[in-house]
C-alpha cells in the first residue's frame, strides 16, 4: 500500500516523491493528471505538486504566507525558465500548490559541467533575473542556491522554488526574520538590511563558485575565509582572470561593490572566455653552445612569453634526466645551470649556463630543458646542443697539394728534358758532353747545396722579384725547367758517350730531383712544412723524397717502369715518402688516445 496522499478527488495521482523538508512541512511529489489527454497530446501530463502540511507537528499556519507569496508571484510569471503556474487547492491537512514538471534534476545532485556548460548556466539564470527585475513590480526570488536551480541534460535552465520571493521595490525592505540559506544569503539579507537587485547576484555567484570548485551547497562554509569573503581562486588554476574577477564582483559583501543588476552582470559576462590557457612562444626552438677553449663556461639566454590575454603563464623548469649525466634534483644540474626554475610573468628571461669543465673536448652533447606549463600542452622541450672545444692537440696537416704537384713537375721535366738534351748530345758529341758535363757538376753542387738550406736560390728569387716584378712563381718555373734541363743534358751526354749503364742515368738523372726541389719549390714544400711546425728533418726529408719519387717516376715513363732499377727507385723513394705522410696522423692519434685516458672521470656525450 502506498504512504503518498491520495489526490484523486482534485484529478491528481502521485506517482512518487521528489523532495521533502520535514522540518517545515513541505513534501514535493511527481504526479499525473487524470484528466484525460487533449487530441494533440499523446499521453497525460506529469505535474509537480508540492504539499504545504500545515497540520503536521512543529508546522504553523502562520507558515501559510509562504505559499500565499508563491502563488502571488507564479501567477504573474510567463518565463521559459519558469515552470509554469497550474493552479492550487486545499487538502484536509493542508494546501497543495501545482507546477508544470520539468525533468531536469537540481544543481544538488552531484554531476559534472565543463566550465563553459557553467558559464551557459550562469547566462540561462541571469536571463530569467533580468525578466524577473525588468517586471513591474520586480521580483526578487532571495532564494537562488543549487538546489533551487534545475538542469536537464541539454543544460536547458529553469528556477524554482519562489517562497521566499518578494515583490515590489517597497517589500524589499528589512524584515523582522532573515529567510533564506546561509553561505547563498546575501550578507544585506543576512543582517535584514535594505536588499537591492544585486542581492540575488550574490546566491548565483556562490552557486557556480560551487559547481566549478565540486563544493556541496552544504559545505560552501569551507570557502568562506576569515573575512567573510568566499575564497575560491586557487581551486580554479585553469579559469581566465576575467572569468575569476567576474565571480568575485558577483559575491562582494557589500552591493554597490557587485553589479549594480542582473542586466549588467549578463552584458559582463557574455564575452569572457571561460578558460583561456596561456600559449607558450620561445624567442628560439633551439640553443646551441660552441665552446672556443677547454674548461670554458657559456651563457645563453632564452626568451618566454604568453600573448593570450586574461591568462597568466607559470612555468617550471627543469633539465630532463639522461643516461650519462649523474643524478641530479629538478634544481639542481651538475654542467647545466638555470638562473632561475620558475616563472610567473607572460615576459620572462631565462639564463641557462653550460660548464665545459666537466666534459670531453671535442664532443657534441644533446640535451633536453623541460618547462612544465599551466598551457596546453603542459610540458615543452627545449633541445640544446653543447659542442665543446677541440682536443689540445694540434692539428698539423702536411702540404699535400705542393707535394703532388712537385711529383707532377719533377717527373714531367725529367722525361722531356732528358729526351731533349739526349738529341743535343749525340748531335754534339765531344764537344757537347764536355760542356753538359761541366755544367752539370756546378748544378749538382748548386743543387745540393739548395737542398740542404733554401736561401740561396730563395734569396735570388726575393730579389729578382722586387728589382723587375716578376711574379715569384714565375721564376721558380724558370728556373726549375732550367736547372732540370742541365740536369737531363749531363745524364744524356753521360750515358751516350760513355755507354753507361741505366743505373748510372737513373743516378745522375737524381741531380734534375734535387735542383728542381730547390729551385721550384724553394719556397714551397719545406718552408710550408716548416711553418706548419714540422720539424727541419721531416720537412726537408718530405721535399727530397718527392722529387725523388718524381724524377723516377719520370725516368719510368723513359725506360719503362719494368726495369729493375727504375722499380727499385720508385720504391726506395715511395716507401719511406709515404711514411713520412703518414706519421702526422699517426702521431696525433696517439696523443689523443692519451689524452682521452685524462678524461676518463668527465661526463660523456
């Protein structure tokens, strides 16, 4: 058997109870008209009724005001977000008020809302105020708290529950009671003193303080400070300021410190952005760290800035962790340094401080600054690259394209010259032998001279060069071709009058080497090798060989390179040749396979 009231005699059947406050003996029910539907309607209507029980214990009639008012106002009222008025009659134990039924729960019910569905909610109510205090008289409902507030799940709004309202400018004076709900109650109607159209600005700004915060209606008293005030902004971290700034003038304590109506309070609000996060632009993608010397400390600064208006940029930052690097704390770095690690500014400046000392010369290191944001998305990179500086060793490189080209020319000057002077010779006889002899010794001598210091025929180059203007290699091509030629002339006419063997014109040939190396490259292979730092036995050494290994590679193309002689002096040139080139290399190699044993304890890459 059901407990509800049986109201079928008033066309009413009570399917079940919506809410109750036993206290002031008022129970809300879900009922259906008996009535049968209309053509246009498909099924009967649900109607809420909510029962005054005046005769029921701790209730005076005294309490039949309070429905009296409600109907008063209901009657007048035709608002979309107002269930509509359907009339009222009395039972034996007390009066029955009904109400067009929306299927919407209250504000009370735990659920949650994005905060522009809030913000959408907030417009919905500040829309059904501005109807109520546009009205002649104006209404005030002194009521607004989440549980007299409905939303369906399309956030369609509507308020209810008028029993406190007042109409007129002249009822909203002070009364001999304080009616209404603590923590929702304007603190003017708390104290009953004079209420204005601000006063139920202040129950709507605590109930979407609610709904953002999560705080129960009934536990609003945790956000009420010392002061009275309802302190809620740093529960809301994501919210826009303008947003925030709007719901604290919504609940100031005194009115004319709040909007002046719900009309100003609605024009303020329609073009905030509920939540507006900050947008996170750097000055550079990227840093990029060049150390000049060992040991050296950088400094580089990075730029951060926020253009969304209404926001404010935190930031957080910190150098991500990575398998070389010993541990470190999110303030502290052992080779990378931040001035500082957070930021409340939409303009900051960030120095960031790379020490060398701790890492290998001669490395690239990558790296990665974490800044941890109230932004979408909340953590942004920063790569950083840290090229430190060169090992200390030198890097000496030998002239390789002096040393080709003394190979060409050497070996070039000794096959044509020798095919020359051979012709001259033979064409001579005596006479022409006798006289490339001659000439040969003193270029032998010339020549071996010049091999062993350069400043003879450098100093006669320097001065024919600033008497006349000759440009300086120039003349060491002239003079190269000529001493070759003398050279080629002796081994020619040797070997034709005298019948001597081709090793003999391989030797003799040598002397075309060495003057050519001192004339042409006078200044050339061994004073460039000196000025690299080599020392004088390499560089010389270096010098020789080539022209060396030119002046057989030239009676190669003469003889033949199968001959025996020729091979063996293409070899005995070559070899150690090549080992002189190679032993720079080699040598720094070494020196920094030991230097890099120093570095065993530094951090690597």
């Amino acid at each position: 058997m059901s407990n509800f009231p049986d109201l079928s005699s008033h066309g009413f059947r009570v399917v079940r109870e919506l809410g109750h406050n036993r206290s002031g003996g008022r129970v809300t029910y879900l009922a259906i008209s008996l009535t049968p539907p209309k053509k246009e309607e498909t099924k009967r209507i649900p109607v809420v009724i909510k029962q005054f029980q005046f005769a029921q214990r701790n209730t005076q009639w005294s309490d039949y005001d309070v429905i009296e008012r409600e109907i008063q106002v209901l009657r007048g009222l035709n608002h979309p977000g107002i269930p509509r008025y359907l009339g009222s009659f009395q039972t034996p134990n007390g009066f029955c008020l009904v109400q067009e039924y929306k299927n919407a729960p209250s504000l009370a019910v735990p659920r949650s809302f994005d905060p522009d569905e809030i913000k959408q909610i907030a417009v919905s109510i500040l829309n059904i105020l501005v109807y109520l205090q546009n009205r002649i008289p104006t209404v005030s409902h002194r009521d607004i708290k989440p549980e007299n507030i409905l939303v369906d799940d399309n956030i369609k709004v509507y308020l209810v529950d008028f029993g406190l309202a007042r109409i007129g400018e002249a009822e909203m004076t002070v009364s001999s009671v304080a009616k209404g709900t603590i923590g929702f109650m304007a603190p003017e109607q708390l104290f009953n003193r004079q209420l204005t159209k601000a006063s139920d600005l202040y129950g709507l700004g605590a109930t979407l303080i609610c709904l953002l915060t999560g705080t129960p209606s009934t536990a609003i008293s945790n956000l009420i400070d010392e002061d009275y005030r309802i302190n809620f902004k740093h529960l809301v971290p994501q919210l826009s300021l303008r947003w925030i700034e709007w719901l604290q003038k919504m609940v100031e304590l005194k009115p004319k410190d709040r909007f002046p109506d719900a009309e100003s309070a609605l024009e303020a609000l329609q073009p905030i952005y509920v939540i507006r996060v900050p947008e996170v632009k750097l000055s550079q993608p990227c840093l990029e760290f060049t150390a000049k010397r060992l040991g050296e400390t950088i400094t580089q600064t990075i730029a951060i800035s926020n253009t969304v208006p209404d926001t404010v940029l935190e930031s957080r930052w910190e150098v991500a962790a990575h398998l070389s690097d010993p541990p470190h704390t999110p303030d502290y770095h052992q080779w990378i340094g931040l001035n500082q690690a957070h930021f409340v500014n939409n303009q900051a400046i960030c120095k960031i401080t790379v020490d060398t000392r701790k890492l290998m010369a001669n490395n690239v290191y990558e790296r990665e600054i974490l800044i941890h944001t109230n932004s979408q998305p909340e953590t942004h990179v920063l790569p950083i690259k840290v090229k430190t500086a060169p090992v200390p060793v030198p890097t000496k490189k030998l002239p390789y394209p002096s040393l080709a080209l003394l190979v060409l020319f050497a070996a070039a000057a000794t096959w044509f010259e020798t095919a020359a002077w051979e012709g001259i010779v033979s064409k001579s006889g005596s006479l022409g032998m006798a006289i490339a002899l001659l000439v040969s010794s003193f270029v032998a001598v010339l020549g071996v001279a010049a091999a062993v210091t350069t400043d003879l025929i450098s100093g006669l180059v320097s001065k024919l060069r600033a008497k006349f203007g000759v440009p300086l290699k120039a003349l060491d091509t002239a003079a190269a071709v000529f001493f070759a030629g003398v050279a080629a002339m002796f081994v020619a006419g040797f070997g034709a009058e005298f019948r001597v063997t081709d090793a003999a014109i391989a030797a003799f040939a040598a002397v075309d080497a060495v003057v050519f190396m001192a004339a042409f490259e006078g200044e050339g292979v061994a004073q460039s090798c000196l000025n690299r730092g080599f020392s004088k036995t390499l560089a010389i050494g270096v010098a020789l060989l080539s022209a060396g290994l030119g002046i057989s590679l030239g009676i190669g193309c003469k003889l033949g390179f199968s001959h025996p002689w020729v091979m063996q002096a293409i070899l005995g040139t070559s070899s150690p040749l090549a080992m002189m080139i190679l032993y720079p290399p080699i040598e720094r190699a070494r020196r920094i396979a030991n230097y890099r044993k120093l570095e065993g304890h530094l951090i690597k890459p």
